[in-house]
C-alpha cells in the first residue's frame, strides 16, 4: 500500500514529505547503517 501511494506521488510529481518521513521510519530495516561508508570518495 505505502509503495503504491508513493508510486502515485511521484508519477503526478508531488510527494507528501510528511507522510513520507514517517513511512521511512516504519520502514526503515537498515537503521544503523552508515550510508556514508558506502559512497564513492
């Protein structure tokens, strides 16, 4: 349901910033990765 909505959001080009900062919360299953590692130099 959440990727669909999301889906939706972007096709018409306007994301719901609130409702997606909680989404990436819920859903977040890597919370304490550090992204930065990861990133090219």
């Amino acid at each position: 349901m959440r990727f669909n909505k999301l889906y939706e959001d972007v096709k018409i080009g306007k994301v719901d910033s609130g409702w997606l900062e909680k989404v990436e919360l819920m859903d977040n299953i890597f919370p304490n990765i550090n992204y930065r590692a990861y990133r090219p130099m």
